[in-house]
C-alpha cells in the first residue's frame, strides 16, 4: 500500500490534493471555516471514493494549523466509509453498517483497521464499535475533532462518528498507543458527588477535588488549567492507564474531558522523559514492522501544546518521520480499540 499526504496552509484544497491519484480512501482535515466547502469540493473532485473527514490540525514532517490535510491511501488496500449516527444516544442502532462495511472488504483481524473521527460522546461510541471489532480482534484508531462535525463520502453530520475500514493487502497492521506519564508517588483517590454528564469530579477521597489537586502540587487555583499537561489523573485498566485531563475548575470540583463515575479508583500522573519514550515507541514499531509502508497516528491537542511549548514538536514529527511515510492528526481525545484517552498517541502501521 502507499500513503499519501497533501497539505495547504492557506486551505486551498486544490494544493492539497496536488498529485493524488487512484486514492481508495481519503481522509480530509479541515479547519472551522472552510470545512463544508472542503467536504463538498473533495466529494466532486473523487466522486465514489470512500472519505471521512473532520476539523483539525493534521501533520507529516510539519503542521497544518489552519489550512488543509489530506490524507489518503492508494494500491493495495480495500476500504469502505460510513457513519454511526445518533452517537449521544444511540448509535448501536446504525451498527449493521459496520458489520456489512467488514464483510465488503472481507475484513480479518491480521490486516485490517478502524479509524474514526468522532463528535463526542466518545466512550458509548468505542463501547459500540467494540461489540463488532472486539470479537474479530480487528483494532481501533482515531480520535475526536473540533466543532461536533464530522463527514462521511461527501456528506456533512453532526452528532456522529466516522470511520473507514481498512484492509492491507500486502501485509499486517498493528495498533499502538503511547503513554509519557507515570504515576506520582503512592497517591490513589476515590472520586465521589461526580456528573456523569458533564464529566465533572466533586470529590477525591471525600474532599473537594479541586483542593486536593492544588494541596498535593501546591499549585493556584489559576494554574490547574496548565498544570494537567504535567500532572493529569489516570484511571487504571489491567495493566494499562487510562489518562483523563482537567479541562477547568467548576467551583470546588474538577470539570475532565472524560468521564469519571462515583467509586473510581484514580492516581496522579507525572510527566516522564517523553523523549526517550517517544524513541521506545519508534523502535518498537521499526521491530514489528522494519520497513512500515505507512504509519497513521493521532496526538492530543495537550501533547501538541506541551510539545511546541518545549519546542520538540518539529523534532518529534520528524523523529516519527524516520519511521518512513508517517502522518496523523491532533485530536481532543483519542481511541485505542475500546479505550478513549487524553494526552496520549495512538497510531497504526500498516505492513
């Protein structure tokens, strides 16, 4: 298979999709303003082609802040996009879609992949699409873009999740998420008097959560924005951690972009050499996959922010760059099969 990149700072699509032909699958990266009217050109430009497109950053060796990302795959792959719509309430009604997308490519756990971009309401879509991926062990990557807007084969949707099915015909795929933090020390909370839904935390161990974070970091009640970058919670599952951000302070609670219910278990976590983990993570692909054709990934929005803010974002792309033909998008949330996480990077490489 072959990956393709296009870009155009100034949001030209036209400069974006420059030499693109034959694509089986496009996935279109927009910004808030031009987003419609880039949905519509591409669906003319490459009528029929499978495409799922959302509003974000998108990147190879260099960003696209407010411009335009294309991302497309060519020879050797079978691909189908579509849409769950109905995800704040019921999108397990629209999933014979994806069980009919798997059987038109004949899907199999080795060689094939889901990616998604969603508008919200991320972990009953992961629980959803889990019910058909899990038991054929086919992984999940993808994440949320801005705007609660997302497209599928031309068409604009809101409250939704799109995705496309991607089969290689030349080779595995393997799923991957990387994690830069680790726990802070002993501390373990139970969270109480939480808002299922407006993610919010009331209560760590029967104190004011907000209070509890301030005390332990000794930090303002204006830095707490910040400081999630440094020192988010993490909820454990098995041997893995689940990280959940701070979005902002709710008087004496903590408002998160995930979802914490009464009786969690949550730690703090601390950042860790995200340089040399960054370098773990490259060498175990390169082990998996020597010369990947194609490596998709999907970064935090506060990965981005504590990258540039330490000015490794264009070291890090281009780090992630030697791995061959690597390419992905800034997301507010990110999906590793079942899991929705923040702060994290999931990705794909494809044999």
């Amino acid at each position: 298979m072959k990956q393709f990149f296009g870009m155009s700072q100034n949001g030209n699509l036209q400069d974006a999709v420059h030499g693109l032909n034959n694509p089986q699958l496009i996935m279109l990266l927009s910004n808030a303003d031009q987003f419609e009217k880039h949905v519509a050109e591409l669906e003319k430009l490459y009528p029929k082609v499978p495409s799922i497109g959302c509003i974000g950053m998108s990147y190879d060796t260099r960003i696209v802040e407010k411009g335009v990302g294309i991302i497309a795959f060519t020879e050797g792959v079978n691909a189908a996009a579509n849409v769950l719509e109905e995800v704040s309430t019921m999108p397990v009604k629209y999933i014979e879609r994806l069980q009919q997308d798997l059987r038109t490519i004949n899907a199999s756990s080795k060689d094939t992949v889901c990616i998604d971009f969603c508008s919200g309401n991320d972990a009953c879509v992961l629980t959803t699409f889990y019910s058909v991926l899990g038991p054929e062990n086919i992984s999940l990557v993808g994440g949320t873009g801005d705007a609660g807007k997302v497209s599928a084969n031309g068409k604009i949707y809101q409250d939704a999740v799109a995705y496309a099915v991607i089969k290689n015909n030349n080779g595995r795929v393997k799923a991957y998420k990387e994690n830069i933090y680790h726990q802070l020390g002993s501390y373990s909370f139970i969270a109480s008097k939480t808002d299922k839904a407006n993610y919010l935390i009331g209560e760590l161990n029967g104190r004011p959560a907000k209070q509890v974070y301030q005390d332990i970091l000794h930090i303002t009640e204006q830095e707490i924005q910040t400081q999630t970058f440094k020192n988010p919670f993490g909820k454990l599952n098995g041997h893995d951690t689940c990280i959940i951000s701070i979005k902002e302070v709710t008087g004496s609670g903590l408002t998160c972009f995930r979802q914490v219910n009464d009786s969690d278990v949550l730690i703090m976590l601390e950042l860790g050499d995200y340089k040399e983990i960054v370098r773990n993570t490259i060498q175990t692909i390169h082990k998996d996959f020597p010369h990947p054709s194609a490596v998709f990934s999907v970064n935090c929005l506060f990965r981005y922010l504590l990258f540039t803010e330490n000015s490794y974002m264009q070291d890090y792309l281009k780090e992630m760059g030697a791995l061959g033909n690597h390419v992905g998008f800034v997301g507010y949330g990110e999906h590793y099969n079942n899991r929705f996480v923040n702060q994290s990077m999931t990705c794909v490489a494809f044999e």
